[in-house]
C-alpha cells in the first residue's frame, strides 16, 4: 500500500534490514497504487472550480498529505502520477475529437467547431485551444463530454503530482553527517548512476571529473540544452563591461576583451519581462528561492574554443547597481589547476546556469516550441480543409501536441515549474506571456537568427565555429527543409499573385495574427511564394528539428542539479567584496541540498519531459511516410511529391553523414552532439542488461501472460516468471552457477526453458542454448568447446513429426554412472552439474540418478526474492553463445551481448508494432535466434504474450494454438507455412479462427510470392514482416515492416534496423563499396554484431573486420556472405548467397529466381536449387522438388512415385513451365524429387548436402 511505504517511517527502516537480495521496486503495482491514492486522499478536489485568472486555486506547501517518505518513493510515484495525468488527458482529448485515436470524418466546417481559441485573458497562459466547445448536435458523433468529464476536475487532475511529493525525504541522497560537500554531490550521483537507482537510468554530466570547467560550461552555450541564445555581443555591452573591469583595475582582461570575437548570454531583461523593478530582488514568495538575471561575456578563439571572461550574476539595471566577476584565466591555455576551489568564480557560473535554466524551459523549450506550436495548429485546422498542401505537409507533424499542452498547462507549470523557479507564481506567467508576446515570427528564421547572433551561414563552415555544431547542423537542416517544402507547393502555387490569392493562406494570416486568436503579430501577411515556403518550413522547424533540440539533452545536463540549478536556495551576494569571500559553504547553500522536495523535483522534470518525445516520428520516417502515400495513385502530382519526400529521404541520408562528422570534429570527445542526426533521433538503443529491463516491464505489466505453453497447459504472468526465473536463478547459484559460467541448455519451447532464460540472465551466467537434436558426440563437442559448467537437459528430446528420443544413453556417454551422487565426465572435464527436466510423462524412471538434480528441485526448494549476481552485471557482457546454423560450413560459437540480443529484440517488436495486447504464437525453437530473439525477446520487451504451441515444430499445435488463443501474430519460416498451410487445404484443421492474425515474421529463407499470397488468403497474415540477419548480427539486421508494400516485402528483406550500418561490397574488388543498385557482398556493423567467435579468432578476423572509412571513423564489419544490393528507397536484396551462385559457361544464376518459378508451379510444394558440376559449362542447374499430398510424379527414370491416383508431374512438365518464364539457361538441367530436405536448426536447407546428393543421384544416371 503507498499508505505504509510512503508514510510508515518503521516500514522503510525495515527495509533497510531486509535481504540484500531482494528486487528493488521499479514501478508500483497499478492496482495497489490507484487503491492507496484513495486511501490517502490525494485525489483531484471535489469543489473545485476554475478561479478569475482561468485556472485552477494552485496548491502549495505544506499539504500534509504524505509527511514522509524515501526519495525512490517519491520519484516512482511521481512517475506514475504523471503518466496517469497524460493518460487522463489523452483520453479527454481522443473523445473530444481534438487528437483521436481513429480518425473522424469531420468536414471542414465541424474542423472550424471544434478548433476555437480559449477567449484572450481569460486565463494566465498565452493563445491555445479551448478544451470545451459546444459543439453537441453541431458536430457529427460530437458527445456531450460534460457527461463524461467533470472539467474542472479534469484539470486538478494536475495537482495530484504535487500531492504525493512528501514534506520530508528520510533518506535524502545528500544528508552527510558532516555537511554536504560538491565531492559528496557527485559521489552520491556516481552511485545511483552505477546502481540505476530511480530515474538515474541515463548518463549525466555530473559523471565527468571536469564538469564545472570553464571549457564544459562555455561548450554548453554551443551544443547543451540550450544552444540558441548565445549572441554577439553588442558594442554598448563591450563598453560596459570594458568600464566594469577599469573600475576593479583588470587591466589585463581589458586587453583581452579589446581583442574581440566576443559573444554573450543576456539575460539582462528578466525583471522588465515580469515588471518588476530593477533594483527589486528576483525570488519566491516565500523566500527560499531566489532568480538571477545574468550576463555572460565570452570570448572565441581562433582555434574555435569559446571562453568565459566575465559574468554579471544579477544585471539590476546598471553595472553599478550590479555584481560583475571577471575570469582569473584570460585564455583557455592558462592553468586549470584552481579551477576546483576557485568558488567565487565557480558560484558565478552557478548564478549564469541557473539563469539560462530559465531561458531554456520556459522560453526556449515551453513557449518557443510548445505553445507557438499549438497556435499553429489550431489555426491551421480553422483555415484549410484536409486536401490543401499545406495542411497536408504540416498535419504529420503535430502527435499529441495538444494534449502534451494540456498537461504542461495543468500540471507542469501550476506543480513543478512554479514550486522550483526563482519567480513568484504571478511572475512566472507574467514571463510566459512576455515570451509569446516577444516571439519575432520571421526573425527565428534559421538563416536570419543565426546571422543576427553572429554566425552568419557564410562563416560556419570556418573551423572558428568547429564547436558550434547545432548552429552547422541547424543551418543545414533548415536548407534540406526548405528544398523539400518549395518544391512540393510549387506545384500548386505558379506565381506570387496564387499565393496573395488564396482564401485559405488569407484566413490562416488572420488566424495567427488575430488579438482573439493566435495574437502573433509578428507572423507574415502572406504575398509571395518564399513567404510561404519559409512559413511552412518555419512550422516543420518549430515541431521536429528545434524541439529536437532543445528537447533531447536536457536530462544529460539538468538531471545533475549542481550543474545547473532552476534557482538559488540563498540571497546573492552585493558587492564583489561579498561574492570575492564566497567558499565552498556558499555555493553549496545555493543548492536545494537542504530542498530534498524541490530536489527531486528538478532532477525529474527533464526526467519527465524527455518521456514526451515520440520516437518513432522522426524526418525519416515522415519523408518515408509522404512518399508511401502516393503510391497506387494516379497522376503527375502524385509521382512529383513522392519525387519530392524521395529526395528529402536521400538528403536526410546525407546530412546524418555530415551531422556526424561535425560532431567529430568537436574538441570535446566526451560528449557527442547527434540530437539533430535524422537517424540519430530514431529510437535510443536500451542501455540496460536484459535483467534490468525485464524488470520493468514486470513493473508495469506484472499481471499479463507472459509464456502459454500449450502443450504443457500451462500460463505465466510477467509476475510468475520473474518469480520463478528468481527462484531457479537462486538455485542455480547454489549448484555453483556464476557470472561468465557457460551453461548449455538443451531443451525444446516449454516453461522451462523460458524460465531458466531470465534465471541465467539475472545472474549474468552464460545461456548456451543446444539443439535438442544433437546425438552425444555433438553435445559433448559444444561442451567441451566452451568448457561449459553445467547441463539443463530434458529426460527426452521431441522432434518434430518424431516420436520423443530418451536422452539417458546420450547423458551416459558424457558420464557413465550417474549414480555416483556426482559427475564425472573424461569427455567434458569442465561439466560440475546435470539438471534434468522430466518431461517423459512417466515414461522413463530417473529416480535413482543421484549425480543429476532434478529442475524442480531447483525452483521449489528457493525463494522467490531476486538474487544478486556474484558480480555486477555490464550491458557489455556476453549473456548468450549461440551456435550458428549455417548452411555452408561447420557451426561456430557467435557471442552476444546483453545489449545485442536485448536491442534487437526490442527494435524488431517495435518495427512490428507490438504491444502488451498482442499474443504471438511462435513454433520456431528457442534454442535458435528466431525463437529466443525474434520470438521470445522481442515478445518481453514489449509487455506481449509469446505462445509455444509443442516443444518441437508440430504444424497442427501452431494453427490449433493460433485459434485457441486468439492470437494476433505468427512466426514461421517458409516450410513451417507451407506445412500449417497443407493442413487447412486438405481439411485436417478447419479453416477458421484466423481472423485476429495481423502480423509475424517470416525469416531464415525468402518466402516466394505465392505462398505470400495464401498467407494472406488463409491465415489474414496481411502484415507479415520479413526479417533477415544471421546468428552472429543478434540476429535482425533488416526488416520490413506490416505496411510495407507488398511487393517490397516479397523482392527485399525491408531497411535496416535502427542504429545498425549496412554496406554492398564489391566481391571482385574488396574494399570497394558498390552503388546503389549494384550487387556485392553485404556487411553490417551496429551494436548487434558479435564479439566474436568463442575460442575461434582467425575464423572471428575472416568474418569481423575493424575498417576505417574515408572520414577516419572505425567501425566493426561482419561480413555476412550474402550476395546483396540496395535500392534508393534503402531496402536491402538478398540475391543468394555467395558460395550459392551457380556459375554457368561463366554468367552467375541466382537459386532463388528459379526456386520462385517453381514453388509457383500448382503442383509444387517445395523447390531447393543448387548448382553441380558440369564438364561444358562448368556447372548446371540442379533442383529437388517436393510435390504436394496426392500428387505422382512419374519419369519412367526409377525415382517416380507417389501414391493415391492423384495429378502427375514429370520432369518435362517443369522444365517446360521455367522455360515460359525464363531465359534457357535458367532451366534447371537436372531435378530430383524429395520428400524432404536437410535442414539447419532454423529450418534453412543445407544447400551443400544437396550439392553432395545431386552429384551422387546424377552420376547414378539420375534427373535427366
């Protein structure tokens, strides 16, 4: 209950004397939660009702609500309280129409209803929608919401986050008995950053030893959170602080500052923003927290490295009025030794910090992005109907906006921005308003701001501005946009005079413009076609790449709140005299160390902004997007702005490549600047290990199913999993198992299998899984190879369409008595201990086998609290040797990493679209890549349920487990759905109960057209991915997605996956990359590619190689040996594989072209093609041909056959059907008929066994 943990001071000592091993709380249970916030009262206010200002009575403290309670407490509650505010407003928003889940045909006129401005003053904020138009009987399907929604208490819902933030912290990170110390502060913020304590789950500045120097603090006026109002500085402030440092005899610095190339922070006009006089201090109204006014002057060296020279910590007017402190270390090369204990100097920086703190939340981040944004939309959607081009570029840019407003306007400022600022409330929206009000429309033009501030478009390219990456980045950006939106309108805008002209463009100037809608005086009345196309752009740049920016960094640089505090917790100094005595001690009273609430506050609401971005709406996939909706339409417009997005895609391609290498080009290497790197704001990679992400998804999705095992009738929820692989997990550990150990696990898809998964990730132990198949000469060789510890083995081994292989004669050839009460193995000298499963349904008695220990042993003989690994777990660590099953070669040992397997797990359900709602039914074997990454990872990472039909591929279990579970997703390689498709075509299972499929993967070999089609057909699979990798690439590397086309998703393996590069290299000239288009050898490099083969370094350095490209930047290559090419569009060709092609009288044939013949072939089940040898042309087409139930084949060559008194296939017949469609020497010279293939783990055909067979049939006079 939150009652007893957040108010029970007896409760949270206890815990502090519970088991060391016990799993931290990540997230509260959601029905405990929602009970205990009813139990303490914090709920929205009954009798609340919306004062003369427009808003809701704030609260403030005291509350008494929650007296005490413990800083992790806090920031989970905070957390949940948040999302569950958004989640409010989101579904106030979706019914109001405003923002809808499913789209509405509303026509323009009900748009004009529904979109209205709140009235002018009627409440503190700015010009933004109003949340309650009646519209009922208006607006078609409009609902009455005040049935639904009590308004006002709509928005109290905001006050329920300042309500559960408690009086007092028992456990305050910075209580030290002997006073909190700047090296204590940053040991505190080391050990929750290490233990990923609450929200310390990313990097921060406070990690760096350096800083508080004055190169970090000045860099972060060029790439922080806040790179956009650093200025030139103005003639009249040079003279002024040129006066300054005569008055206080710095005859040095005046010469410094003579020297010029000179830039500022102003903030000098804060007291005029709020109206308040310029000799007034700046504070709280109750005093605690005090506002500065800074100015900071810096300087730019040639060699591009920007210094602080002097700063004004609070500007009252004048300079006389003011305190100013001029740097010690005129130039970046003096002595840094002091800078630690150089504390005036030092709290100086802290007094400018905390003033751009303000500049950037609520002007630059709030109102500049936010709030300009809103009035855009709103008056876009009261000004053009849906087919007009500007709505149509600008609507994709707009998810959720509104409702993210909403919440700000409820609950952010009112709760968090108003309790931590140096204002007082009535100052805060007072300095909200002056923001807007001042908002220059066409001078933030890109080209023309950077220009006024001093970085001219024509000078960044000097290495001067080297360090200035956002300002190169941004300028860049602004001209890829432009391009695009200029070319798109000029198809439907000939001239200036179309422009003028244009009733929509005339109501959406008056829109912005009007004192009783968007009230921007400064938006363009718009006469030309550059007006207009710097309008749009403006609107796109104000949406995705400002906010980007302004948006992504602020955790890094806020979270640590020494950095960069949101106010001083003391008076500032009066004089320079005061400030020149300032010690450690006052700088430290100038943090909320002594705040703990106003603390946590301010660490979490970057922490909580930075939840809002929507990650998978990036550039990329916008321009993707525009072109996709062009296709199957008709028409010159259509093809010329498909052209258009086309290009937009190519040059976004194109910026990431110069992005980064502006980046590089930084002096500080710590730090790399990518927020506005299109492919760099995709999806963040996971930088957890799986066991800590596990963990919260288990948090938040505790109750769901989790793994079904049908055959086994059993269900596990998130919660029973974690509990078990918990209770196995500390089994293991007392049968010796720790961090690193290689434990093999031979096993088919069952909950054991999947328990023991987590139970060896949580302690770092090694998952070696095995193919249940392996005889004991190939269990003893995997073993030995890896010096495994440990064995977790079935009592028997089911194999698909087999009956189950007991495997005691197996265990006996690795240890021959296994009655001893130990094991001993000559075979396998590193094997300590043998865990069995019994699943032989009383078929086999192992009760006497002493040296073996039972699984169930293990997970009914412990607890179920988390245990601690013998040694921290890395993300970085290898967790998971599979061996690969490749088609050409031996297997080999590919190691993973928990940031390998856990990414791609993660990365391939989300390009899926998975979610907790969905339940994928997935005979694919666990112990291949397949069933534990695609399947099983890909399942847990997203909260969904993952369903194991039988333990061994069983085409009748999948389709009964797809019925039986209502299953949305299936996963198979294409024999495993031709299978499951024969059974619905010959009747054993009836042809229903598919009707929920939306999606799966196909993968391990392509899946030809035709069955594509029935898949669609029969099972509704109309989103089915394809994916392609390969064991040692974790495995995913390219993947469709389920609104691919379908063509792209029969002729390419999809794009690739983000943060994973691809290159097609030449095979006759190594090294050389091929173009677009061009067929090579494909090679990924990513975090997914292996660290290498275990045991194995020449075959690891034959296959991943450390290359340098033509910009000096290493990566690791793993060459793949597939013949490959690209495409524009960025999707990835599989042609075959290398070592595949046939060669014929010296022109390359790629197996596949003439296996998708075939497979088309009504007769045809299967078709495998290879090439032989051949004394005239060198080699010749060979294909083995599987034929459906029922038909004969008959060739009169002896290898005829069939049975019933079905069709009949010959040899001729299929020669004659390649012929017709292709060329003739396609046409496969010799076929064979099978009933099967030889098959890797995965399902793929061993191409080289059939090369071997089809020497052999041929040389018997076979398959002519």
């Amino acid at each position: 209950m939150l009652h007893a943990i957040l108010k029970d001071h007896a409760l949270h000592e206890a815990a502090h004397d519970a088991p060391s091993e016990r799993r931290p709380l990540i997230h509260f249970n959601q029905g405990i939660f929602s009970n205990s916030l009813i139990q303490n009262g914090i709920l929205p206010r009954q009798d609340v009702k919306l004062g003369p200002n427009g808003l809701i009575a704030p609260l403030h403290f005291p509350l008494t609500k929650i007296p005490r309670t413990t800083a992790s407490a806090t920031t989970r509650a905070m957390t949940e309280v948040f999302l569950r505010i958004q989640k409010r407003l989101e579904s106030y928003f979706d019914m109001a129409g405003f923002e809808p889940s499913v789209p509405q045909d509303r026509d323009f006129e009900e748009r004009k209803l529904l979109y209205t401005f709140q009235e002018p003053g009627s409440d503190l904020y700015p010009p933004h929608l109003y949340m309650t138009p009646n519209i009922v009987g208006k607006v078609r399907g409009a609902l009455d919401l005040s049935q639904l929604f009590d308004f006002s208490r709509l928005l109290d819902t905001g006050s329920l986050l300042f309500q559960v933030i408690p009086d007092e912290v028992v456990d305050w990170y910075h209580d030290h008995p002997e006073g909190a110390t700047i090296a204590a502060i940053e040991r505190s913020n080391r050990i929750l950053l290490k233990e990923k304590k609450d929200i310390y789950t990313e990097p921060n500045i406070g990690e760096r030893s350096d800083w508080y120097t004055d190169a970090v603090f000045a860099q972060q006026s060029f790439t922080g959170a806040n790179p956009v109002t650093i200025q030139a500085a103005s003639n009249d402030w040079v003279e002024k602080f040129i006066e300054e440092a005569k008055a206080q005899s710095k005859d040095a610095m005046i010469n410094v500052i003579k020297e010029g190339s000179l830039y500022m922070q102003d903030n000098s006009y804060y007291r005029a923003a709020v109206d308040t006089p310029a000799a007034a201090e700046l504070k709280s109204k109750d005093g605690t927290r005090f506002c500065c006014a800074s100015v900071t002057l810096l300087q730019l060296t040639p060699e591009g490295k920007l210094h602080p020279l002097a700063i004004i910590i609070d500007y009252k007017g004048s300079m006389g009025n003011s305190v100013t402190i001029f740097n010690k270390r005129y130039v970046p090369s003096d002595s840094v030794k002091s800078e630690g204990t150089d504390w005036p100097w030092r709290y100086a920086k802290t007094c400018a910090q905390s003033s751009d703190w303000t500049r950037h939340e609520i002007t630059a981040h709030l109102t500049n992005c936010h709030l300009v944004e809103e009035v855009v939309i709103v008056a876009a959607h009261r000004s053009f109907r849906r087919d007009h081009p500007v709505y149509k570029i600008l609507m994709p840019h707009w998810l959720k906006t509104l409702t993210i407003n909403a919440g700000a306007r409820s609950t952010l400022v009112p709760s968090i921005i108003v309790e931590i600022n140096g204002f007082t409330e009535a100052q805060t929206y007072a300095f909200i308003r002056h923001e807007y009000e001042n908002f220059d429309w066409k001078a933030n033009y890109v080209p023309a701001l950077l220009e006024r501030r001093g970085f001219a478009l024509k000078d960044l390219t000097d290495s001067k501005f080297k360090n200035y990456v956002y300002g190169k980045d941004i300028s860049l950006m602004w001209q890829v946009l432009h391009k695009f939106v200029s070319s798109v309108l000029k198809l439907f805008y000939l001239d200036d005079a179309s422009v003028a002209c244009d009733s929509s463009l005339i109501t959406w100037t008056s829109e912005m413009r009007g004192k009783s809608s968007g009230n921007m005086k400064s938006f363009p009345v718009l006469n030309s076609f550059d007006e207009l196309v710097d309008a749009v752009v403006m609107c796109i740049h104000i949406a995705s790449p400002q906010h980007t920016a302004v948006n992504y960094l602020q955790n890094y640089y806020q979270a640590f709140i020494p950095n960069k505090p949101p106010a001083l917790y003391a008076p500032l100094p009066k004089t320079i005299a005061a400030l020149d005595k300032y010690t450690e001690k006052e700088l430290i009273a100038s943090l909320p160390v002594n705040y703990p609430r106003e603390w946590l506050m301010a660490t979490h609401l970057p922490y909580l902004l930075s939840m809002q971005v929507a990650e998978q709406e990036t550039l990329f996939e916008y321009a993707l997007s525009v072109a996709k909706s062009t296709e199957g339409v008709d028409g010159a417009e259509q093809v010329h702005v498909k052209d258009a997005a086309l290009q937009l895609y190519d040059d976004l391609v194109t910026l990431g490549g110069i992005f980064e290498a502006y980046s590089d080009e930084m002096d500080d290497k710590r730090v790399k600047y990518q927020v506005l790197d299109p492919e760099k704001t995709a999806p963040a990679l996971l930088d957890q290990t799986v066991p800590e992400h596990f963990s919260s998804i288990v948090s938040k999705h505790g109750d769901q199913n989790a793994v079904i095992s049908r055959a086994q009738q059993t269900r596990l929820t998130y919660e029973e999993l974690d509990q078990r692989s918990s209770s196995v997990a500390a089994g293991l550990q007392a049968q010796g198992v720790k961090k690193g150990m290689r434990v093999a696990v031979s096993l088919g898809n069952n909950i054991e299998f999947a328990v023991t998964t987590y139970a060896l990730f949580k302690l770092g132990a090694i998952l070696v899984p095995l193919n249940p198949a392996f005889n004991s000469p190939q269990v003893i060789s995997a073993l030995s190879h890896l010096s495994a510890t440990h064995l977790i083995i079935g009592t028997e081994t089911n194999l698909p369409f087999k009956p189950p292989r007991e495997n005691i004669s197996l265990l006996k050839q690795i240890s021959p008595d296994l009655t001893s009460g130990s094991i001993e193995s000559a075979s396998v000298p590193s094997l300590q201990k043998v865990i069995l499963v019994d699943n032989s349904a009383g078929r086999l008695d192992v009760s006497d086998f002493k040296s073996t220990t039972p699984f169930n042993d293990l997970l009914y003989s412990q607890t179920s609290q988390a245990v601690t690994p013998d040694s921290p777990l890395h993300r970085d660590d290898i967790i998971n040797i599979q061996f690969t099953s490749g088609t050409t070669a031996l297997p080999k040992a590919a190691c993973l990493s928990h940031t390998a397997i856990l990414n791609n797990g993660y990365f391939i359900g989300m390009r899926m679209g998975l979610t907790p709602a969905d339940i994928i039914v997935s005979p694919p074997p666990l112990y291949h890549c397949f069933g534990s990454i695609l399947g099983y990872m890909a399942s847990a990472t997203h909260g969904s349920s993952i369903v194991f039909p039988s333990e061994a591929f069983s085409p009748s279990a999948t389709l009964l487990a797809v019925q039986e579970e209502r299953a949305t997703a299936l996963y198979g390689v294409a024999t495993m759905f031709s299978a499951e498709l024969e059974l619905l075509s010959n009747g054993t299972i009836e042809d229903k109960g598919f009707d929920h499929l939306r999606t799966g993967i196909a993968a391990g070999s392509s899946v030809p057209s035709v069955l594509m089609g029935k898949l669609h057909e029969r099972l509704n699979l109309t989103g089915l991915t394809i994916c392609y990798g390969m064991t040692e690439t974790a495995p995913v590397s390219c993947m469709t997605t389920p609104d691919d086309p379908i063509q792209k998703r029969l002729d390419s393996v999809g794009r690739l996956l983000p943060h994973v590069q691809a290159k097609v290299v030449s095979v006759t000239e190594p090294g050389r990359v091929v173009p677009i288009g061009e067929r090579g050898e494909l090679a990924i490099a990513g975090y997914n590619v292996m660290s290498g083969y275990w045991g194995d370094e020449a075959r690891t350095a034959e296959v991943r190689k450390t290359e340098t490209d033509e910009q000096g930047r290493e990566a690791v290559w793993m060459y793949t040996g597939d013949e490959a090419q690209m495409d524009a569009d960025g999707y990835v060709h599989i042609t075959g594989r290398i070592k595949d092609l046939i060669i014929r009288g010296g022109e390359n044939i790629h197996p596949l072209e003439v296996e998708n013949v075939l497979f088309a072939h009504p007769r045809v089940s299967e078709a495998s093609v290879v090439g032989i040898p051949d004394e005239k042309y060198g080699e010749c087409v060979a294909a083995f041909v599987v034929v459906h139930g029922g038909v004969r084949v008959d060739d009169g060559d002896g290898q005829g056959g069939g049975e019933g008194d079905g069709p009949v296939v010959t040899k001729q017949e299929l020669r004659d059907w390649v012929r017709e469609k292709l060329s003739g020497h396609l046409v496969p010279k010799y076929i064979f008929w099978t009933k099967n293939y030889p098959k890797t783990p995965s399902g793929k055909i061993k191409k080289f066994e059939l090369k071997t067979e089809g020497i052999k049939l041929r040389d018997a006079g076979k398959g002519l």
